[in-house]
C-alpha cells in the first residue's frame, strides 16, 4: 500500500496508522522498511498535536524519504495484496511449528521498530536516567559548586542541578559561561538547569555541556519578577497558547537534538489551574520526549495573582485574606515560600502517569520528611531546596537505613532524649508559630486598609495611599472587630522577639557529655563526618569554598543560613554578615564552634543583644511598610482601571546602569531630574546629592536602596 500523496493531509494521526499497516505490507523490503522507521522519527515530535497539518519542512522531508524508497505515488493497495499473496504462497506447505516460529520472529522485530520510535530512543539504544532518589533543587546563588560538593560528602548518590543558566547568554558570551559553568569530574550525577523562550537557542546552550552533566533541564517554574520581565520559567505556562505551543516547541527541539548525544531532558514545572490541568500539561511534556517531571507542588505567581483578583471581583478585598476554607486562605499561604506545599496534587499526578518519573518538591525541612513524602505521594524522588539550604545533610540522616556501601562500617547511632537542648528547641519553635500568626493578623491590617482606601477615593489620596488620620482610623476599625486573643497576639508582637533573641541555644550532644539513650538504637550509613553539627558543617562548606572558589556573598548566605542559630546565640551573626573576606568568616565560626565545645567561656554581651532585637523588630517595621507599599500600589492600579493590579510593583523594579546615571546627572533642575527617576525607576531610591556627583565611571559606590519611594 503505497501512500497516496493526493488525498493524505499529512496529519501525525493519518501517517501514524500508514506506518502501522505499511511495516505488515512491505515486511520483506528492507529500504522500505528503514525509510518507513525514518516516518515514524520524523513525526515522532508532533504527538501532542495529533489531527493537526504536520509543518511544510517535516512534510518535505518525509516526501523526500518515501519517493527514494518508491513508497509514494497515486496508486493504493497494488503493493499490499502483492505481498499479502506472496506471503500466503511463502505459507504453504509449512508445518505449524514453522508458521508459528515465523510469527514469533516477525513480532520481535515489529516490537524492535517500536522501540526505535520511543521518545527515550538515542541511537540505537535507550537513554539511561541518572539516579534521582534524592535530588537538590536549582537555586540561584545556592547550588553553585562548593555547595554541591559538601551535600555529596552526606550523599553521594544526590543528584544536583545547577543555577538558573541564562541560555542566550551562555550561547553567545564566553566570560558568563567560564563563570557559570563550574564543575569537576566528582561533580556527579548532574543537571544543567536553563531558561529560556527560543527553542533554538536553548539547544545550542546545550550542546555546549554535553559530556559535563547527565541531563539538562528546561526551568518551567521560576516565579520571579525577572522571569516575567524575560518570559521565562513560569509564565511560559501563563497562557495556553505558550503552554501548549512554545513549550512542548522547545521540549520537542531540545530532545530531538540532544538525542544523539545520549542526554535526557528534564522539566522543571509548578502547579496549573487544577489537578487535571497538572496532569494535561505533564502527560503532554511526556509526549514530547521529556524524561523526568520535577513538580513544585506550589502555585506560580500569576495564577495567584489571577485567582487572588477572580476573589476579590467575588467577595471583596476580604475575599484575599479570608477565613479558612476561603480561596484568600489557601492562597496566601502558598504565596509564602515556606508555605504548606500540595502534595496530594503530585500524588494524583503520579498515580496516573505510571513508570514516569515524577519528583516531588517541596515540604521538606527535615531528614524525616523525605521518607514521609516518598511514602505519601508515591513519587520516584525527592527535591529538597530550602531543607537542603538549612542542613546540607537531610538526605543523609534517619531516612536512610541502609547500611553504607562499598566497606563502609556502619554505626549506632543513639536517639537523644528529652532534655534541656530539646526542650529550648521545641520553645523555639513555639515562638516562631506564634510570631507567624501576629504576622497574619498584620496582613489583615493591610486588607482592611485596601477597603478603607477604597471607600476614601476622591476624598483626599491623591498619591495612591492614605493620610495618617485615615490610617489610624482603619487600625482603630479592624481592632474593634478582633477577639481580646488577637488584640494579645498584635499587642506581644515585641516581646516575642526578645524572647526568641534570648532563648538560650539547644546544646548538641556532643558537648553535653554522655546522653541518655533510648531502648532500640539505629543504624545508619556513614556518609559524613558532621551530620546534624551545623558548625562543623559551616566550615566543611568553608573547606569547600576554599577549594572550589566561591564569591564571598555566596560563601556568607550559605553560613548564615546553615548556622544561623549558633551564630546568633553566640552574638556572631553581625561578624559573619560584615566580613570582608572568606577568613573572617571562618573566624567567626570557629569562635562560635569554641565556645559550644566549652572550650571558651561565652559571656554575653548586653549592647549586643540589644542591637540584634532592634536589628529584628526594624526589620519587621520594613517588612510592614513593604505590605503598605504593595496595598497602595494595587490601589491605585485599581484607580486607574488597569487589568494588572501589580503593574505598578513590577513597573520601575530594575536598578540603574551606569549610562542612566550618567543621563540623570546631565538633566538640569532637581524637579525634572527626579521626575525622570520615579518614571524609570519608580522602585529605586538614589541620594541624589551625595552621589550623583561621583558615580559616573563608578557605578559600585552609588547608593541604591530598593525600598518603597
């Protein structure tokens, strides 16, 4: 049955089932039957669009493909019933165990064909996924090679994804790619993570790491206000059109051309409007040639934005903050990054794409909830970020029971009691949940001044926010409508932060002597030499930093962030925060490391505690003005009839360049000079007088402040 180019409308449903028949009828030819396996590749990446018109370059090329091996022409079945007779003749005269052996053959090579059209295909072979059990996130500034190195020392199995890569930049500019691309022969299993909107590019981009990782992902679930501004991650999947054309575009483009190369292509994507449209958006990557999903089982900032506005049209501004059960409280609880994660979402996913790898991300904050969550939502993996920040260690603690590999001695591990240590943490960790409480009462204010402003329109705010007076009086209101409890709550505010700065630290067991151990001690594989020591861990990550050079803001978050407790206690954090070089750092912490061990006597400082809460509570009160700042601004967005209620938040956020400088210090008068500023950066604060004067040529000394103007 040769194909009939007058009447086929080349669609990827009507050319799949002319394969199908075609690989029976010309069964004996095998030119024809490679160029119908060609067929099959060609349109292997247009799955997902099934009764669409294939493009014209993919029709030319099959055209092209089936005229060499006389597969095309006007005519219809003339060669199916020639083969069908011959292979009746063939037949006859043979025994039934001879038919039956020919038809086990002839199926083993239609189920090897079949194979050649997998999506994993590369070559002649399948591709071969890393180990992806536990797995660290991409973070930028977070995942950089010092960092992933020390995670491997507690795992070495972990595999790790890079930061955020520019994908045009990194084609295009050497300099960005030396500073970027930084990796050793340890440094795996690994994964490329890169943004980007051409489908080109990002393959080029590619190409440039193969051989130096094990897979390359495609960010599909950056939230941020630069990839709104680029048109990356996230809002790639912001309307239908991007989500089902550009993405499965760059997803088809990258695994057709990398897979020669034997790498896979990851996605890396965050929740859809509904359960069903998560899985419609998996199941079509899937189609595509995608390898693995990881799922961050949060919602993507403009589908909250969307939902948060679809409420307020509905119920009002309370409609935002609501009660619970409200659309207001489940969003503003995954606006916030530590918020509760939906795992049952990715369990769903999961349990209905079978075999395909699914990771699930997010709600980890301890080696406890990595096995809780493999168990829960069923997926092959987990991804930690933000557990993976505050204990480098996770995937190596209790979770893990199998004993270490490769001659590794395995070792008891004794479960402390309850003693004073655990006791300051569980305080700890009391003070923490009442003092997010006050702050949801505080995001209360902030709607409550949305409906007062409001309803004051044309009554005097005439810069998009309100007058003292007014102000107080919206306080005064929303109190009135509180319980005495949540009057207490907002009242305490202040002496919950002093407790928590005085909270006295919970002591490892290391330094308290001989614990007291439980009944039935466990046994762990020994994949590190300071696992649950945060200082210890700090300066195995110096050691690192000093190995595989790391910039010192880099080398300070992560201190602060693995050892922040300790720091704080000992009154070290402001040292570490100041350093001015990678030794200072290490300084400080093995200053906080003596005075744990008793080595030294720590003897606090009275000053220093005082400065540290008011360093919190001036944090607090900026924290609070921001929420003023972003209530005015949705305000006037209203005012003015915009659709986008955060146009004037994302509006004027990026800093200056040294050439705007230059531009703002050449515009004569003060008045005109500043009205330039708040049009183009409306978000940035410049002294204007003390630094203009001396910033052209050096951008480094101008004093730019991103704080509500």
């Amino acid at each position: 049955m040769k194909l009939n180019a007058a009447t086929c409308g080349w669609t990827y449903s009507k050319l799949r089932a002319w394969c199908k028949e075609a690989k029976t009828a010309y069964s004996g030819n095998s030119q024809q039957r490679a160029a119908i396996r060609t067929v099959k590749k060609v349109i292997l990446p247009h799955k997902g669009r099934r009764e669409e018109e294939l493009p014209a370059d993919v029709v030319t090329a099959i055209t092209a493909e089936l005229q060499l091996a006389d597969l095309l022409d006007e005519d219809g079945n003339a060669r199916k019933r020639k083969n069908a007779g011959r292979d009746r003749a063939d037949t006859c005269g043979e025994s039934r165990k001879d038919q039956h052996k020919k038809h086990k053959k002839r199926k083993k090579h239609v189920d090897d064909e079949a194979n050649e059209d997998s999506p994993a295909a590369s070559g002649g072979g399948a591709l071969v996924l890393p180990d992806h059990k536990y797995v660290m996130a991409p973070m930028v500034g977070g995942s950089e090679l010092a960092f992933r190195m020390l995670c491997r020392r507690y795992c070495p199995s972990l595999l790790c994804y890079t930061p955020m890569i520019y994908s045009e930049r990194f084609r295009n500019d050497a300099a960005y790619r030396d500073v970027v691309w930084q990796t050793v022969p340890e440094d795996r299993p690994l994964v490329a993570h890169f943004c980007g909107n051409d489908p080109e590019t990002m393959l080029a981009a590619a190409k440039l790491v193969v051989g130096s990782c094990d897979a390359v992902d495609i960010n599909l679930g950056c939230p941020q206000r630069i990839a709104h501004s680029g048109h990356f991650g996230s809002y790639l999947t912001e309307s239908e059109q991007d989500r089902n054309g550009l993405v499965l575009d760059i997803v088809r483009t990258m695994v057709t051309g990398l897979r020669c190369s034997g790498v896979p292509v990851f996605c890396k994507i965050r929740l859809m409007e509904t359960p069903e449209a998560t899985l419609d958006f998996c199941q079509r990557l899937r189609d595509s040639g995608c390898s693995l999903i990881a799922l961050h089982a949060r919602y993507p900032t403009w589908l909250i934005e969307k939902q948060e506005k679809e409420a307020q049209a509905k119920f009002g501004a309370c409609g935002v903050s609501g009660g619970s059960g409200s659309t207001g409280s489940r969003l503003s609880a995954t606006r916030r990054r530590h918020g509760a994660a939906h795992l049952d979402q990715v369990a769903f996913v999961k349990a209905q794409m079978g075999d395909f790898p699914i990771l699930a991300n997010g709600n980890v904050r301890c080696p406890e909830d990595v096995k809780m969550n493999l168990k829960s939502t069923g997926a092959d993996g987990i991804m930690s970020a933000e557990g993976i920040l505050d204990d480098p260690a996770i995937f190596g603690g209790p979770h893990d029971r199998t004993t270490a590999a490769k001659g590794e001695a395995a070792i008891a591990v004794a479960s402390v009691g309850e003693d004073a240590a655990v006791a300051a943490f569980k305080e700890q960790r009391k003070l923490a949940k009442k003092l997010r409480e006050i702050e949801r009462l505080e995001a209360l204010q902030v709607a409550a001044a949305s409906r007062e402003g409001k309803g004051q329109e044309g009554q005097g705010e005439t810069d998009g926010g309100l007058g003292k007076r007014n102000k107080t009086k919206t306080v005064t209101q929303l109190q009135d409508g509180l319980t005495d409890a949540e009057r207490a709550k907002l009242e305490s505010k202040a002496e919950i932060i002093k407790a928590l700065a005085a909270l006295p630290l919970p002591v490892s067991p290391a330094s308290q002597g001989a614990p007291r151990l439980s009944s039935s001690p466990i046994e762990q594989a020994v994949v590190g030499k300071h696992a649950g020591d945060k200082l210890s861990l700090a300066l195995e990550y110096l050691e690192c930093a000093a190995r595989f050079p790391t910039p010192l803001s880099t080398v300070i978050f992560h201190v602060r962030r693995i050892a922040k407790v300790q720091l704080t206690h000992y009154q070290l954090l402001d040292a570490v925060v100041n350093a001015r070089d990678v030794a200072a750092v290490s300084a400080a912490v093995a200053a906080a490391q003596r005075y744990e061990s008793g080595a030294i006597e720590f003897v606090p400082d009275e000053a220093a505690a005082a400065r540290q809460v008011e360093a919190l509570e001036r944090k607090a009160r900026e924290e609070g003005k921001r929420r003023d700042y972003e209530a005015r601004m949705i305000r006037k967005a209203k005012r003015e009839g915009r659709e986008d209620l955060m146009f004037h938040l994302r509006t004027g956020l990026q800093p200056p360049t040294s050439r705007d400088i230059e531009t703002a210090k050449a515009i004569d008068g003060e008045a005109l000079r500043m009205a330039w500023w708040k049009e183009r950066f409306g978000q940035v604060s410049v002294l204007l007088s003390r630094c203009l004067a001396s910033l052209v040529g050096r951008v480094r000394n101008y004093i730019c402040v991103l704080v509500p103007c």
